[in-house]
C-alpha cells in the first residue's frame, strides 16, 4: 500500500539527555508545544495521549518504541478532527543521534495511506514546534506562536 510520509531533520545544540528530556517531560512540552503534555508512562505498550490544556485528548495511541536518548515511536490518531481521525493511525518517530556538539533530530511521520490529510497537517506543524523546541533548549525562549493553544480548537 502506497503511505504518506513528512520527515524533518533538525540539528540542535545540546546533548541526547536534555532533547529527550524535552521531548517528553509535560513541564518542556508546555513551554513549546502549545500548552500540551504528553500523558504517558514511556514504556514500550503503554497507551499515550497529547493533552490539550482543557484536558481534552487531541491525540493518541501507544508506545511502539522506546530506546532512551536514541529512539521513540507512537502511534498516533487525532480525535480533535472528524476527517483526520477517520483515517486511523499513523505513526511518529523520533530519532537522536549526537553530532559533535549537537543532537541530529530526525521525525518521521508516517500513515500507510495515500495522500493523507493527517500527513499533510502534521507537516504545517511540526516545523513550527520543533523549531520552538529548539529555541527554547538553546535560548531559553520557546517561539512566542507556539507558546499558547490556538482558538477555537
């Protein structure tokens, strides 16, 4: 089956600790990635969620992956949408991999489906965040558009 596919790579200064730190810890995720926090117990099986800051679940499904500081797969449904919830799950893949003294961080998102709308919306917004996510660790200072949940979703 064809899939639909968004993959970004960022290098940010830091070590593979502090990124998955921020990557999964709700007081970092907060900071960057629009007031959310990922409710989950990081083991392999576990269910995951994206919380929004009105506690509602926008996405989620469980932990395929999980290699401290290296490598962390979920698979990811969004409920905030009818549309983008109709096509099941996707998966989401972080990889770390220390470069001098930086971390390159590769996401993979992928659906095993063609031209998919989730695909295509995730791929307007992961950029945004991780490049707030890499201000923040590198500054201090997250990028003020993804500082707060959006109106009206």
């Amino acid at each position: 089956m064809a899939e639909s596919q968004f993959v970004y790579v960022s290098y940010i200064r830091t070590t593979p600790e502090k990124l998955w730190e921020a990557l999964i810890a709700p007081e970092f995720t907060r900071k960057y990635w629009c007031e959310t926090w990922q409710d989950c117990e990081w083991k392999v099986g576990a269910s995951w969620s994206i919380m929004t800051p009105d506690g509602r679940a926008a996405d989620s499904g469980e932990v395929l992956e999980f290699d401290p500081h290296t490598r962390l797969s979920v698979s990811w449904q969004n409920h905030l949408f009818a549309d983008l919830e109709a096509e099941g799950f996707s998966r989401l893949t972080y990889e770390l991999e220390a470069v001098g003294d930086s971390v390159k961080l590769t996401l993979t998102h992928v659906m095993d489906r063609p031209e998919s709308k989730l695909v295509r919306n995730v791929s307007m917004g992961w950029p945004a965040i991780i490049s707030s996510l890499k201000s923040m660790i590198e500054t201090g200072e997250s990028l003020e558009s993804t500082r707060r949940w959006p109106e009206g979703v």
